[in-house]
C-alpha cells in the first residue's frame, strides 16, 4: 500500500520549498541565470566541436580532390567547403577538360563565381552539382537557365518557384552589368545551416551562355566565359587518389597550366587539430565557469541558512521534524540546478546552430 502520510509530507516539503524560493525572488532567479549561463557554456562548446567534426568528416567524404589555379591548398580547400576567404583566380573550363577525363575519376564539378543577384553570391555548377545540392538522384536542372535558391533568400526575398531572376557580373553590378537573360527559380534548396542557405546556383550551360552575350560591347571581369574558379573531384577508388594528385600535376605542367590539386581530407586533419585545441580549451573554460557557478550556488545557499534560523526554528516548533528541514534545504538547491540545467540547454539547443558558425569560421577559422 502507499503510505499516503509519507506522499503527504513529501508534498508539504515541496510547497515550503517553492515558498522560501518565492520569498527570496531575487536572489533565486539570480542564482538559477548565472548557473543556467554556466551549463549553457558547457552544451554550447560540446555541441561545437560535436558540429566539427561532423561537418569535417562529412565534407572530407565528399570531396577527394579540389582543382584551381595555383594557390595555396588550405585556403583553397577553406573557400570551396566552407566559403571562408576569397575565392581562387578563374582559370577557363575548356583547358582543364582533358585533365579530368581520367578513368580514376567518377565525376568533376565544376563551380564558378563572380557573378551575383541583389549582392548575393551566384554559383555556376554543372547538372551532378545541383544534383547533390538538391539531394536527387535525377538529374534537376533540366533547363540551362534555372535557378536554384538557398532557402534563406525564399525566406527574405519571398522569392517563388517560377518566379525569374536577373544576375549581374561583380559584386555589385549596376544596370549596365546585368546580364540580358533572365534565370527562372526551379527549386528551393533544402536547409543545410551552411554557405548554400544562402547562395543561388546556376547550370553552368546558362551561366557560359548569360556571359557570351554580356561580352559584346562590354568589359566583364572575367577573361573567358567558361571561367570556373575551382573543380571538386569524386574518385571511383580512393586509393588511386595520391597517384591521381600527382599525375594531374605533371600533366597541367606539360600543358603549361600551374594548378593546385588539394586533398580536403588531409587539409581538413590538420584543421581539425587545430580547432580541436581550441574546442577543448574552451570545453575546460566552461567546465571552470560552472563550477564557480555552482560554488557560488553553495555559498549563497549556505548564508541563506545562516540567515533562516528563525524560520527553522519556526518550522520545529509548529513540529516539522528534522529530516524534513534537511530535505527542504536540500530541495531548493537541486531545484535551481535542475532548472538551470534545463534552460541551459534550450538555450544551447536554440542558438548551437547562430553561435556555433561564429566560433568554428568566423573565429576558430580566421
């Protein structure tokens, strides 16, 4: 049978709980945000280096080898997976052509930039690339002139599918340097909280034809239509991959073109070193704030008792039996640590995603 006296004096422990911590509004509340800011330190960095490596090991399974124009590896490698930096100088598509027609590769995508649409960034891509943007197996981009928003534009511009586009050449195109050919929207991109929720992508077929036209009676900032900034590259087989970097080297140099093949994986592990030192660093860092937090918990708990005597005394008069005393003073400090640790991880839940891009690029990263 439950023993309905020990439910009953349970319930009575916890409503003098809850009124001594109502009685002292100010210094409850106080306590339970510096301990809730103290759990969110923790969530937060655990969730970034979680983000990390997932993102890391995610992109470096995607990419086997990147080619562009000479330039150093880890910045190329920074641009094309994560935007972070300038993008490398524009090399013409049709040079690099005999170059990735190996048999070891599976499939090239090429991307392109320097054009944009109301300042944000336009990409020419090939069919495979919005293809594995898009998360389809078919081919999407049925259309040369089709377009293809991050659903962050959708959301901000209110942009629609069918509604039509106008790009321009540079950054930020007057009148005169936008393009002639309207692109029409054939899909919002699906929501992946990188560079692409934010960028609009084009067949690289439209893009060249957009650009041929432009060139007549104007000075673009591009020297041939079919320039790309840089080629992402999928092998059939990994293992051919050293030999495949090396061998698409001597080539371009025969040819008389100065490329950089980088491997992401090999880049993306050294980055990963340093960003785990960091990641752990402020792991520690959090671990430290917490628990001046909870040592500050303790102490203002503590004075609270010393300060309570009368009330206690209170209680053992009107026949509150010792054990409940202690279970009340017990019950208001886990009560607040529990409701902490809960808001600090809404908290954490809500804004890993906006805090967490700061740190790992905007701060980690440059």
């Amino acid at each position: 049978m439950v023993n309905i006296n020990w439910l009953s004096t349970a319930l009575l422990t916890f409503q003098h709980a809850m009124k001594s911590m109502n009685y002292r509004k100010k210094n409850t509340l106080t306590m339970l945000l510096v301990l809730a800011f103290g759990f969110y330190l923790v969530f937060l960095f655990k969730g970034i280096k979680q983000q990390m490596i997932e993102s890391i090991d995610r992109y470096s399974l995607e990419s086997d080898l990147i080619i562009s124009k000479e330039t150093p590896a880890m910045p190329l490698v920074l641009f094309s997976l994560f935007h972070v930096g300038s993008p490398p100088p524009q090399m013409s598509l049709s040079l690099l052509n005999k170059l990735i027609s190996h048999p070891e590769i599976e499939y090239a995508i090429p991307y392109a930039y320097g054009e944009t649409h109301r300042g944000i960034t336009v990409i020419g891509t090939s069919a495979k690339g919005i293809a594995r943007l898009t998360r389809h197996s078919a081919n999407p981009a049925n259309h040369p002139m089709a377009a293809y928003i991050g659903i962050n534009i959708a959301n901000t511009l209110g942009y629609q599918v069918n509604d039509q586009i106008t790009i321009g050449d540079g950054s930020e195109p007057g009148p005169e340097q936008e393009y002639k050919e309207l692109f029409t929207i054939a899909g919002v991109l699906p929501r992946q909280n990188t560079h692409q929720d934010d960028s609009i992508y084009i067949p690289i077929e439209g893009l060249i034809t957009a650009r041929k036209s432009y060139v007549k009676g104007n000075t673009p900032s591009w020297s041939s239509p079919d320039d790309i900034s840089f080629i992402d590259i999928k092998l059939q087989d990994r293992m051919a991959l050293l030999a495949l970097e090396k061998s698409l080297t001597q080539s371009a140099t025969e040819q008389g073109l100065a490329i950089t093949a980088a491997m992401p994986a090999r880049e993306l592990e050294l980055l990963y070193n340093y960003l785990n030192r960091a990641a752990v660093s402020l792991i520690f860092i959090s671990f430290v704030t917490l628990g001046l937090c909870l040592l500050t918990l303790f102490y203002a708990l503590t004075r609270n008792l010393q300060e309570r005597k009368q009330e206690i005394q209170l209680y053992q008069t009107l026949g509150m039996s010792q054990t409940c005393i202690i279970v009340m003073a017990l019950l208001e400090p886990l009560l607040i640590i529990s409701g902490a640790l809960v808001l600090g991880f809404i908290a954490s839940a809500m804004l890993s995603a906006h805090t967490a891009d700061f740190f790992l690029i905007k701060w980690l990263i440059n």
